[in-house]
C-alpha cells in the first residue's frame, strides 16, 4: 500500500485553479534530461554565466496548474513555484488577462516621472492586507533583495541609527548589503566581499537544532547577545523571515519572535519582517506574521506578489514610511505597470478564488502524507512548516547529524522520475515544499509519493 492510499491519508478533489488547458499529469516520454534540453544546455553553458546556475536541466515551455512541461515533451510535477512565486499558478487566467490589457495601453512610464494608477492601487491593497490596522503607506520596487535594502535605508533614516540586527540561517538576498544580512556562505557570499558594515547576527530559534529551549527562552539569549554587543542605542532595525526560506524552513518556537517584537517596541527599533517567501497564502494566511500573531513595522514583499512578473515592496507604519525625503525611495522601474496589473490581478485570484483556505488545505495534506513517511523513516528528523510551505529534514538515523548526501540523491532521484523539487538549508539537508495553490491533491499526492519512493530507495 502506497502512502497516498494509506486511511490515514484523506484525498481532496479540488480541481486546478486557473491556468491553461494543460494536461495536470505527470508525464515522461524522454529521460531527464531529453535530447532537446541537452542541446538547449550546451547552447546556456557557451552563452550564459557558468554563475548562474539551474535546479534541474530541462527548457520549460508551457506550465499551469500543477504541471511543467519541457522542450521534449515531458510533463513534470511542480513542487517549487519557481521558489514560491507562481502561487497562483505559472499563467492564472485573471493575470494572463491582466497583463495583456496593460501591454495594449503602454509598457513603461516611470512613477517617478508618470505616475499611473495600478502603482496606487497595489500600494493601497497591500497597506489593507499586510497585518495591523495602523496608518500605512507602500513603495514598490522589483526584487526581494531591493526591497530589503529599501526597508533598511528607511528604518535607518527613521531611527537615525544604523546597526541592523538578523539571525543565524537567514536569507535576505544576494546583493552587496544582503549578502551581508544572509547567513549562509556558499553560494551566496563566498569571495563577493568585503560586505556592507553594521549588521550584527544573533541566534534564533530553531527547535530541532538548539538544545529544546523554549521559545521565550531562544528570544532571551537573542535579546542578551543584542543588548550587550551592540545596544538598543545603535539599533535601527530587527529583521527576520518568520519562518526562515533558505536556511531550511525554520519555523520559530511559540513565543519567540513575540518577544522579539516586543523588545524593539519598547527600544524604538523598527522590526522589520521579511515575508518575501513567505507572503501571500503561502502559509494558510495571508502573512505569516499572522500566524504568531505579530504585527510588524515594517512588511518587505516579493515572490508570490505579481504572478510571476517581477514586483516587489515595503509597506508599514505610515511615520516610519513617510520619514526618508522626497526622491530618497524609487528606481526606473519599481512598480512597473505591467507587473502593477499582474498583482493586483494576482490579489484578485487570492481572495477571490479562496487561496488563502486552500493552502492550508495543501498542508494538511502534505504534513499528513510526509509524517507518515516519517513515522517509518529515522532519517526524516522532522517534518516542518505552515501551510503551503512545509519541509522535511533528513539526517544520520544514527546520529541525528544533518545528511546532505542524502537528501542531494533524493533530489536527483525526484528530478529523474518527473517531480521538480528544490533543497535547502544552511546544512544543505532540507527538502522544502511549495506547490502552486493551483495544484489537484491528486497530483500533489503523486508528487509527494515520487519523494517518498526516493527516499526508501536512496
């Protein structure tokens, strides 16, 4: 009996939400990779940046719903959404339409020089769904990374002060100041400094990996290290992922990052939460903040935002928002107006097509089929993550020690049989899970047990 036929597993019918008329199927007509995408590869390894790297070796020409299919032909399970970004699936009807009455009107005007009204509109939906019923204001950008650097110049000029604190396993972009905020070396800092000055790291709460404290007591040994190396007086900002993305989807112990929040209202330091992967339904709410009930500062966005359009954003507190000059905050193209019309159609599609239930839906899916995996399998050390965004942790049955080689193998074996999925963790042994909200359980389901099988058999 497979896991997806266990009684312990409750198969949805939900169909695909949106999308094209794809088959939701997944389909092998050519070994991974096929004959096409070799050549297209050889043709990216003599004219691409050897840099700049791919998770599996396929060319992508049609995606929807659940599914992508590649240049050969071959029908591929989605479990990455492009590292969350496609929630609502890689061509939603509502953004497909969006985006083409938009380009029929005009591609580009600069807001800072024509300013249009899709960019309002988007600021004034994300000042209405970003957690907090305070006075806020919004400025669009166009990747996760500048919006975090954005949130820092703000809270910076706000504060007057320039410290930032961020915490261990954290991943805030790849640009020169985050690099320096991100955790992890390699890939993402190794030989690109020296990196930008006053950021100061300090542990979180990782349940699995620090030694069973609580989470007020994580908070305290955070706080500790803050206040004595660094002090309330030279902090302008705390910023952290409330469940952590590339460090290995950290999901925080109860009461930690309450604490947290707590202490920078009481020192006048902004909070600053980073839900550029976490944003957006992926989590069973709108935000995860909401799920432990803070209410941040400031909000940086991206990914799940524009449909797959590039878009990003900084919304919060209308006075901390308001505090940089005018001219201090802007770009050529943040809040282009295509991707402008992309995300308020991809908001469209959260609210009006019940995402937000559905992604919890996908949870509880995925959680009950990956822990009964884990109840037959010592080395899944944990099943983790909220909503549409949940992991596994594999490590030595033996040990407890993280296993990369492990995981690395089941990764290959998934990408061979038809399943795209993506890895993580600052010790390279997490295999993370974000589905497009616009998958059938039984295809998620078939996905799921592709990893599964993979595993039993590494």
């Amino acid at each position: 009996m497979t896991l997806i036929d266990s009684p312990a597993i409750v198969q949805g019918t939900t169909p695909p939400v949106g999308g094209p008329s794809l088959p939701q199927e997944r389909r092998l007509v050519t070994a991974i990779p096929g004959p096409k995408s070799i050549e297209l590869g050889a043709r990216k390894a003599q004219a691409v940046s050897a840099s700049v790297g791919s998770t599996i070796p396929v060319f992508t020409v049609a995606a929807g719903g659940g599914v992508l299919v590649d240049v050969d032909g071959n029908s591929l399970i989605d479990l990455g959404s492009g590292i969350a970004v496609t929630g609502v699936g890689n061509s939603a009807p509502r953004v497909v339409a969006a985006v083409a009455a938009q380009l029929e009107q005009f591609t580009h005007t600069c807001f800072t020089v024509a300013p249009y009204d899709s960019y309002v509109e988007v600021a004034e939906a994300l000042n209405r769904l970003t957690p907090g019923s305070h006075s806020k204001r919004s400025a669009l950008f166009n990747s996760g990374a500048e919006a975090v650097e954005n949130a820092v110049k703000i809270a910076r000029h706000y504060t007057g002060k320039q410290g930032v604190v961020v915490f261990d396993h954290a991943y805030h972009g790849r640009t020169n100041l985050t690099m320096a905020l991100t955790a992890k070396n390699q890939p993402y800092k190794n030989g690109f400094g020296p990196f930008a000055p006053e950021v100061y790291r300090v542990p979180t709460s990782y349940p699995l990996r620090d030694g069973g404290l609580s989470g007020a007591e994580a908070a305290k040994r955070s706080i500790s290290q803050i206040e004595k190396q660094i002090g309330a007086g030279n902090l302008a900002a705390v910023m952290i992922e409330p469940i952590q993305g590339e460090g290995g989807f950290i999901v925080p112990a109860d009461g930690f990052l309450e604490a947290i929040v707590d202490w920078c209202g009481a020192n006048d330091v902004v909070f600053i939460a980073d839900e550029v992967q976490t944003g957006f339904a992926r989590t069973g709410t709108m935000f995860a903040s909401e799920q432990f009930g803070i209410v941040p500062d400031l909000v940086v966005t991206a990914k799940g935002i524009a449909g797959g359009l590039p878009l990003s954003a900084v919304t919060g507190r209308s006075e901390i928002m308001d505090a940089p000059q005018i001219g201090g905050l802007g770009g050529t193209y943040g809040g282009n107006p295509l991707a402008c019309a992309a995300a308020l159609a991809t908001i469209e599609s959260y609210e009006e097509d019940g995402l937000v239930a559905r992604a919890a839906e996908i949870g509880e899916l995925m959680r009950g089929i990956l822990e009964t995996a884990q109840a037959a399998d010592p080395r899944i050390g944990e099943v983790r993550g909220l909503g549409a965004m949940m992991a596994i942790e594999l490590v030595d049955a033996a040990s407890g020690e993280p296993d990369a080689a492990l995981t690395g193998r089941v990764v290959a074996a998934a990408h061979a049989a038809g399943v795209i999925l993506l890895s993580c963790g600052t010790y390279g042994n997490v295999i993370r899970f974000l589905p497009p909200l616009a998958i059938s359980d039984e295809l998620l389901a078939e996905g799921l047990q592709v990893v599964v099988d993979a595993l039993a058999a590494a």
